[in-house]
C-alpha cells in the first residue's frame, strides 16, 4: 500500500476509491476484514466501513453454530 495510508491519515477522494477497489478485490479472493486491516495498518471498522461503503456483500462470521 501506498505512503499515503500512514496510520491515523486520512483517506479521501480517489485515494480512498482506490483503496476500495483493491480491498474489496482482495476480500472477494478470500482475504478477511481482519487480514486487510493488519495488511494496511487501518482498523478493522475502518475497512468494515469502506468495504460497505464499497457495495460489498459481506460473508457471515465463520466457526461452529450452537443449537439450542
């Protein structure tokens, strides 16, 4: 990711486009909202946020389900 997206600067206009385009192709490849932000140093609400942002149908949690 580019020097622009320091931690704690902010991510306007076509940079933050951008930024959308290559997380959501990324999360559509797999990738989880977890891994993204660890991969960009951004929160996870962050990128939760511009993934939305983005029209991306996020997946559901992973793991067992209990039944009652």
């Amino acid at each position: 990711m580019s020097e622009a997206l320091r931690k704690g600067t902010r991510v306007s206009g076509a940079d933050r486009s951008e930024l959308a385009a290559q997380l959501r192709r990324r999360y559509d490849e797999g990738e989880s909202i977890r891994g993204l932000a660890a991969a960009t140093g951004r929160s996870y609400g962050f990128v939760h946020r511009l993934l939305s942002e983005a029209g991306v149908e996020l997946r559901g949690r992973g793991g067992a389900t209990r039944k009652a």
